[in-house]
C-alpha cells in the first residue's frame, strides 16, 4: 500500500569537536564573534526527513514513494534510494541549486552549533500530490513552507488521508496556518515541546487541537508517547535501547511505525507499540539511516517488550 512522504532530502556532515565550546567563546567578545575550530573526526550521513522515514518504512516492509525538491548534487543519494528500492519518480532536481545540507558541529558536552542550508527544499511547491497515483496514505514532513501548505490542499482534496509532522518546521508557522493544518489533516505527530509550541501558537489546548483529527500523537523521549483518539488517551510505553548512541532521525523512524501500521489497519495500541520500537532501534546506532534490523529480529523484540506477535 503506497504512501507517500512529503519531505526533505538532505546530507548531513557532522563533525566532533574535541574539546568544549565554553572555552573558547569569550562571553564578553560575544558582539564580535570570530572563531575556528579543528574537528579531527568528521561523517556524512543521507538524511532529510523524507528520506529517514522513507527508509524505516521500507525496513519495515511497506511502499514508500519520496515527493522532495534537491539539487544538482542528487546523485549519490539516487544510487543510494535506488539500492534500497525507493521510488525516485516524484523527487525533483532543481537545476543550480545544492540539496538541503545541516553542518552540525557537537563538543563535549553534546553542544552543537549547526548550520542548515535548505537549498532545493525552498521549490517543494512544484511538486504534486496528483502525481503520485496510487497513495493510499500521506505524510507532510518538514519541507519548504509553501510546499506543505499547498500539499495540505492537495492531499485533502485528493482525499488521501495524512498525518501532519511539523517538527523543525513549526517555527515558521502561524497558529492559523497550523489550525489550516488540522482541519485537512487525519492525524497529527509532534514532541512534547512541539505540542507546547502548538498550544501556544494557537491558543488552543491540546484536547481542543486533538479534536481536530482522528488521532494526536505525542511522544515525549525515553518517558514513552501519548496517543489521543476518539477522546480517550492510549499510553504507550518506551522500549529499552540496546544503547543510546544518538538521537538523530528517532522521530522519523517512530513516524514510520505509525505509517506502517496505519496501512495495515491495525490498531492504535500496536502501531504505538512498534513505533516505540522504532524509534528505540534508531537510537542505538548513529545517523538516521544505518540501523538495519532484520523482520525476525524485529520480531523477536516486539515480543520480548510487549507479548505478542508482530508480523
């Protein structure tokens, strides 16, 4: 069953440096700040959040199809989508623009000061949902602001169903164009701060936005998430990691739990459950794409953490 993710593609380049930010920042000289700094180890990573949804749905055995804007510098990442068996049929190349890129740069104590060049991202209004024939189900992931307005349309009127996930975009966004949101969307996913930051935007409680929609889904870290429905709230419990190595793409993978047990119509508390799951896997390796659990080791977790069968 198709479903189609409407996102960012982008490369990460993280870089370590060895040693604290505090030293060498000079609170005083703030105003005129001019600083280098050597960071001895360095790794790229595929990202965007298209991209690591994309792959954790596949990992789990679903359809994907990526709909993303990026730049003359695709091609790495093609060969990589086409190896995985990602559809690349609505990914557009922007002629003289890069992919989005994050530089992030992480110190001791897990400071990190980033830089994020959004690139052909700002044209993800030129793509259609009409041009995905055959999705069942959708997602709006962090893009270019007017693409996941115009999406929200598309995706209503087509009478596609989708799960709005504003994360890093919710900054730009006002309490209308959010409540624009909820009024198309079927369900809606978002952090515990995120959903702070809607309840502020748009003067609304979190009951009154959940309202909304068919679902609310909130996750709040190691506690485990919250999914509103029907006026109820169903809990769903954390899954110990094997290891917390890092956090990137986590919210991605829990994303792509609910995607896919959305597709196979099962119910809230599973598809929480193997969200969780995700989401835990994710965490104990680095990058939003180097996880790689195999269906039975699945398996073998979802049983071990809830007791009951998974596939």
């Amino acid at each position: 069953m198709q479903t189609l993710i409407c996102g960012s593609l982008a490369y990460d380049t993280i870089m370590v440096f060895p040693d604290r930010f505090k030293n060498h920042i000079l609170p005083e000289k703030i105003h005129m700040l001019s600083v280098a700094f050597l960071v001895p180890e360095m790794r790229k990573e595929w990202g965007g959040t298209a991209g690591n949804i994309a792959y954790n749905l596949k990992l789990l055995g679903g359809d994907p199809m990526i709909m993303a804007t990026v730049g003359e510098d695709f091609s790495p990442y093609a060969s990589r989508l086409d190896s995985l068996g990602i559809s690349r049929h609505c990914i557009r190349e922007i002629p003289k623009t890069f992919t989005a890129q994050a530089f992030i740069t992480t110190d001791l104590d897990d400071n990190q000061i980033t830089a994020f060049h959004p690139g052909a991202m700002n044209f993800s209004h030129l793509n259609h949902v009409a041009d995905a024939a055959g999705t069942r189900y959708g997602i709006i992931a962090p893009d270019g602001r007017e693409g996941m307005l115009q999406h929200a349309q598309e995706f209503l009127q087509a009478g596609i169903p989708f799960l709005f996930d504003p994360g890093q975009g919710l900054p730009m966004l006002t309490g209308e164009e959010i409540l624009y949101f909820l009024a198309g969307a079927s369900y809606f996913a978002v952090n515990d701060y995120e959903a702070e930051l809607l309840v502020e935007k748009t003067q609304k409680s979190l009951a009154e936005l959940a309202s909304h929609v068919d679902a609310a889904i909130v996750t709040r870290g190691a506690e485990g998430s919250t999914i509103y429905t029907e006026g109820s709230e169903i809990s769903i419990p954390p899954v110990k990691p094997e290891a917390i190595v890092d956090p990137t793409g986590c919210g991605d993978a829990y994303r792509a739990g609910i995607l896919f047990g959305l597709s196979q119509g099962w119910s809230w508390e599973k598809t929480g459950r193997l969200a969780s799951l995700m989401g835990s896997m994710k965490i104990a390796s680095r990058g939003g794409q180097n996880h790689a659990p195999s269906h039975a080791e699945l398996q073998a977790k979802f049983l071990a953490a809830f007791g009951e069968s998974l596939f």
